[in-house]
C-alpha cells in the first residue's frame, strides 16, 4: 500500500476509493455511449445495444480502478494514468468476453484473438475515456471525499514525509555527528504519523525525496497562513530542491501560493506563530532580506513580523515553541533572549521546549523531555509523547517533521 494513504483511517479510504472510481467509470461509460450514439446517426433504439454492450465492462472497470483507488493510485495524476489503462483494458477484455459467452457462443482461440482486437476497436474509445478521465476527475473527486471529511473537522490536516534513504546524511550543524539507524528512523516516523491521526489530523504526505536527505524535515519547505501558504528559500543550498514537490501538494490542497526568492533565505523551523505575531530567527539559516519578504508578505494578511536573534541553535524553533495559550516555553541555555517574547517559561530539558499544538488542550512532545512534559501536564495540558531519537541526531524535533493545514 502505498505509504501517502496508509495512514488514512479505513472507513475515509474506502469511500473516497469507492466515490472517485465510480466518478470515473459514470463519466468514460457516458461518454462512450454518446459517442458510439453519435456514430450510430441518433437513433433512439441503438442506445439500449450500447449501453448493454459496455455495462459489464464498465463494472468490472469499477471494480479494479476501486481496488487500485483503495491503495493509493488517485493521490497523483502519473499513478492515476497507469491504474486507469489497467482498469480499462481488463474490464474492456473481461465485459467483452462476457458478451461473447451471452450470446451462446462457444469460444476459442479465434474468439480470443477477436475479444483483444477489440482494444483497437470498439472498445478503444472506452478505454481512452477511462483513462483521461481517471487522471483528470479521478484526482479531483479523491481529494474532494478526503477534504469534505476533513472540512468537517475544520481542516485539521497535517503534511508529512517520508524520511530518504540517505537521512544519515543530513547535515548537522550545533552539534556533533552521530550515527543514525534508519530503520529505527522510519519505525519512529510512523509513530509519529499515528500520533498525528490518532489526535485528529488527517495527513498528507509530500512526495518522497529519496536522495534529499533532510526532506523528512518538511516544516523548512513552507509556511501556513490560514489559507496562504509560504514557500520558503532553504539556507542550506543543498535543501532548495525539496520546495518543489511541497508546492505541488499545497497546490493540490487549494492553498493560495507565496514564495520567498533569493537572495532572500528563510526555514521554516525559524518561523513561530503566537496569535498574529510571527517571530522569525535570524541566523545561520535564515536572512535579512528573506524576514523582509515574509514581513512584506503576511503583513497585508494581519500578521506582525517581529525578528529574534539566535546564535546558539539551528533554528529558532529549536530553542523555543508555543503552548496553545500563547505561552512561549524554551531551554533558557538555547534563547539568546528570552525577555522578547513577553511571556516565557523555561523547560528544564533542551527538547522540552518543543511542542506541535494537537488541539487547544494537547500537545505533542518528543520523549526525550520528561520533566518538561510532566511539566506540562501540570498546566492542565495533556501531553502525548513520541520518540523521535533518530531525528535529534540531526537537530530535528517534533516540530520539524510536519506542517499542520488548519
């Protein structure tokens, strides 16, 4: 199954399958019954004839293309093309063959030469209409299901990805390398993810970057604003390719598109929220001229750009993040001041100060920080925890690893 539904809950997958396919098989059944109506001069009594005729194959069309739907072939239009020439061409050979045998008719291999010539012929037009149809509306109608179930529990998407098979070899800066196990990586990642669904949120995951080591850290690539969404202008160079695959998801999800450009240079995980102020670090990542940009962006948007200094951490998330009351908590050896954001309260533990807001009374935090969550908890907060060892060993936190569409 592929790894962009797999966290989808059940009941969510089988419907959008079920809803998209059918879409899809309803729109190449109609259009090829008008079309062979159209071939046939408009006469009222061959409609019946074609309808007959291309009623099993339709079926069996449905039946595949929902099977392929179930595992994830409508969340990209170049997975959608393929599964629709093999939903097409087999419900194409398996109706055909079942009207052979309807009709008495005993068959042979003179039959079965005859039932595949029918790909170039009269069931060409079905198979071409399946297949526009379920790369165009297949698409379409998949996200619709998905985001009309999600709209309802206003919007609470979270977009993830996968971590690359090189992810050892993300770059570190503050502090010192240390082997990572990617297989312990990804078991992590997956918790991480069901942390996420199981609170609520539904995830969409970016197209994986295999050879981008530090892709899993989707934060850096975009920053939400309501409905805006921010691309940024990766510090580190070798980041800047990983932008691309995440326009193409918030594109998908109807997001209106800003972007930061060089020689302006801003990451994400040095942009955090609290109400309408929006602190971004400036250091080794992220640059003047990328704060003025996203200052000249959100500002007409409602937002107050304040810029915090930070030497001490690679991003300014890294040092402090927000409680959902607006407290800002960080580990006071990390902030280089920490009187900028008013109310402040300091963590005993590094990777206390990091928090991804689940609802308005949870948080997320990494496992790591004991103290910080029980902490927290103390607050009237509950605090579901989540180890993410393998990620810490490139300056990761549970901030890094997904961007929340709310």
């Amino acid at each position: 199954m592929l790894s962009s539904v797999r966290h989808l809950p059940l009941p969510r997958r089988i419907v959008a399958s079920l809803v998209s396919s059918l879409a899809v098989v309803v729109v190449a059944h109609v259009a090829t019954v008008l079309a062979f109506f159209i071939s046939y001069d408009f006469a009222a009594s061959a409609i019946g004839r074609i309808n007959a005729y291309f009623a099993p194959s339709s079926f069996v069309t449905f039946v595949v293309l929902a099977a392929l739907a179930f595992i994830g072939v409508f969340t990209r239009w170049y997975l959608a093309l393929p599964a629709g020439l093999v939903a097409a061409v087999a419900g194409a050979l398996v109706g055909t063959t079942f009207s052979v045998v309807q009709t008495g008719a005993v068959l042979s291999a003179e039959w079965v030469v005859a039932v595949f010539g029918t790909l170039g012929g009269s069931n060409l037009f079905f198979v071409v209409a399946l297949v526009v149809s379920a790369a165009a509306l297949g698409l379409v109608a998949w996200h619709k299901v998905v985001e009309a179930r999600v709209g309802a529990r206003s919007r609470r998407i979270a977009l993830i990805r996968l971590p690359a098979s090189n992810l050892a070899e993300g770059e570190v800066t503050h502090i010192e390398r240390s082997p990572v196990d990617p297989d312990l990586a990804d078991e992590q990642w997956d918790a991480y993810v069901a942390a996420l669904t199981d609170n609520g949120w539904t995830t969409v995951e970016v197209h994986p970057a295999p050879d981008m080591a530090d892709s899993v850290f989707v934060e850096d690539a975009v920053v939400l604003f309501g409905r805006t969404a921010v691309l940024t202008s990766p510090g580190a160079e070798s980041r800047r390719g990983e932008v691309a695959d995440v326009e193409t998801t918030v594109r998908e999800l109807g997001l209106r598109i800003e972007r930061i450009t060089l020689p302006g240079t801003l990451d994400g995980g040095d942009v955090l929220k609290v109400g309408t102020t929006v602190y971004v670090g400036r250091g080794g990542r992220t640059n003047a001229e990328g704060i003025r940009q996203l200052r000249a962006i959100v500002a007409p948007l409602g937002y107050t750009v304040v810029a915090v200094p930070i030497t001490k951490v690679l991003h300014l998330k890294s040092a402090v993040t927000a409680l959902p009351d607006g407290t800002v908590i960080g580990y006071p050896p990390l902030v280089d001041d920490p009187s900028i954001f008013g109310r402040f309260l300091a963590m005993p533990e590094e990777a206390g100060a990091h928090v991804v807001e689940l609802a308005a009374d949870t948080v997320l935090m990494a496992a790591s920080a004991p103290q910080s969550a029980q902490l927290i908890r103390e607050l009237g907060y509950t605090v579901v925890t989540v180890d993410i060892s393998e990620f810490e060993k490139l300056e990761g936190c549970v901030t890094c690893l997904s961007v929340r569409v709310r």
